[in-house]
C-alpha cells in the first residue's frame, strides 16, 4: 500500500515537472525563440560546460540545505515558507561580520563569518515560531510577509551599513578576498568544499533526524496533534526545534552561497526565488534527507538549464519563473491529491 502510495506521488510529481517544462517551451514560442534550441540547451548546457557544472553543484548545495531545513519543519506539519528571506539575512551578515569584526585572526573571522549567517536565519524565524507555538498564528503567511521584510533589510544593508566604499549610484559590496573564499577540491575543477560540506551535513542530519525517535516525534505531531498529546510528545519542543533548524539552515545557505560562488552583493541577488525552490525539492523528496538531496540536485540542474535556454533562445529570463510557478502549483496540487486519496 505504502509502495503504491510513493508511485502515486512520484508520478504526480513527474506530470508537475513536465507541465513545467512545456510551459515554458510554450513561453519560448510566443516570444519567437527557437523552441528545438531552447529544448537542447535546457537538457544539455549544464553539465556541457564548466560553469554550468559549477553553478549546478552550487546550486545543489544551496538548494539542498533550504530544502531539508523546509522538509525538517513539514514533518511537523510546519511550512516555512520564508527560506528565501533566511538566506539573504544569512548573506547580509556574511559582510557585516567581515567588515565590522574583520580585527579578528583570519581563522577566527572565516568561521564566525559561517556562524554568524548561521545564527541570522536561525534569530529570523525564531518570530514566526513564537506566533505559531504561542498563539497559533499561521506560519506560512508570517514566514512569507518576513521575506519581504528581508529583502528591504538587505536593500537597507546594502545601501549603508555593507556598501562597498567605492560602490557609487549601483550598490554593491566589496568582493571577498581568496582567503574568505571556499577553495575548490581540485585545482581548476569548479567543484567547491560547499558541496561536500552540504551533503556530509545531510548525512548527520539522516542519522538525527530519520534514525532516531525524533522522526516519529515530529511526523506524530504534524499528521495529529491530539494523538501527540496522548503520546505524551511535548508539542511546542517539536515545533521549536523543526524551525529553528530550518531557519539555521538557510542562513547558513546564504554564507556557502556568497563565500563558494557570488563572493559580493548587489541589488539583483536579492530577487532570486530560491527559497520557493526548497520547498519544491522538500516536496518532491517527501520531506526525506537522502531524497530531498536528490530532488535538489534536479532542481540545479533544471534551473541552471532554463537560465541558460532563456539566453540561448533569446526569450524574456521570466520563462524560468514560469516553469518554476507551474512546477510548484502542480506538485502542490499533486501532494494534495495523494494526501485526498490516503485519507479516503
């Protein structure tokens, strides 16, 4: 039963990503772009040439690390859906470390630069915890109005407080010097520590999260609270620590993002949609470390591809936000229907 189930949702899942696709293929047709070209390049630049290779596995690592913290809070029944506004805070105290603690030992600085990101997407969804444990507010509208708040915090940042001194009319930051940056684990190979560093933490997240009483924990919770309470789960400690740790995690996204692939920010960084990405790849992966990992490892590739389709096909660059919303209606509505038909 369980079996048919997971085929169920899997190929709900398959019929979202190709609406996507063709949707987007569609968008490439009435802009007038060559929709044989645009197919090709979405399915083969990625790993056809090297900063395709690059930005999908930095990507992945990114990606993978939003999207368990993401399935961590759904387990609970929790939707955070404010991933995105994590990851730019994350990103904005990598500089406000560098910049205003930069009198301590480099050392010391490279790691409290990761810490301190680490911290700032854990403290941005400490708020919506609160509301929801104490009085029941609705998460999901709370973490998604904080992304907006985040996003105008960043501005405010970048504007003022991080501004590279140089930066005049446009605003950006300083570009981090090497030694902040995340080497490369080959010499040329644009394959970064971040990769390792994301999966070896999915691999201590596994053995915590999906082997250890917890994981009954925090699925008891999100599927019944009544049966919760009569287990004798402490419900608000399940929601606590499910956000916390999702908050941690896209905060630490956004230091691996800017020390291993953007190394500054501009005004343009803040307007990716990544954060709408995790909660995709959570979906899809059913909320498990080892197929989110997998799931976000697709959704690199597949973003990287339909970025380098919309210039290749010389089409608008919203081909790829079309492809991404449709995906994401389509594995929503699919996620309801497997649930629908479980419960009938």
């Amino acid at each position: 039963m369980q079996g048919l189930r997971w085929l169920r949702v899997t190929a709900y899942n398959a019929a979202a990503i190709a609406l996507g696709v063709i949707a987007g293929l569609v968008v490439v047709a009435y802009a007038g772009g060559n929709v044989e070209v645009a197919l090709s390049t979405l399915f083969l630049n990625p790993f056809t040439t090297k900063s395709g290779v690059q930005q999908v596995f930095v990507r992945f690592a990114i990606f993978y690390l939003m999207a368990m913290g993401v399935g961590i809070a759904l387990k609970a029944g929790l939707w955070n859906i404010g991933a995105q506004g994590q990851l730019i805070i994350g990103m904005v105290m990598v500089f406000v470390a560098y910049i205003y603690l930069a009198f301590l030992p480099w050392p010391v600085l490279y790691v409290t630069m990761i810490l301190l990101a680490t911290l700032g997407g854990l403290l941005w969804i400490v708020a919506p915890t609160i509301l929801r444990v104490r009085f029941g507010a609705n998460e999901i509208v709370v973490t998604l109005l904080l992304n907006v708040v985040a996003t105008n915090f960043g501005y405010y940042m970048l504007n003022g407080p991080i501004k590279s001194p140089i930066a005049i009319g446009y605003p950006y930051t300083a570009t981090l010097p090497a030694k902040f940056q995340i080497p490369n684990i080959v010499g040329g190979f644009p394959l970064t520590y971040a990769v390792p560093f994301a999966i070896v933490l999915g691999v201590l997240l596994y053995f915590l999260i999906e082997r250890t009483p917890f994981r009954v924990q925090a699925n008891t919770v999100g599927e019944s609270a009544e049966t919760a309470r009569y287990a004798g789960i402490s419900i608000p400690r399940v929601m606590v620590i499910t956000m916390l740790a999702a908050g941690a995690l896209a905060g630490l996204g956004g230091a691996l993002l800017q020390m291993s692939y953007f190394y500054h920010i501009d005004a343009g960084v803040f307007v990716t949609n990544w954060g709408f990405i995790a909660v995709i790849a959570a979906l899809v992966g059913r909320k498990h470390i080892i197929g989110i990992g997998i799931a976000s490892l697709f959704f690199a590739y597949i973003t990287i591809g339909a970025e380098a389709m919309a210039l290749q096909a010389n089409v608008p660059t919203s081909v790829v936000f079309v492809m991404e919303g449709v995906m994401m209606i389509g594995i929503l509505a699919g996620t309801y229907l497997a649930e629908r038909r479980t419960a009938m």
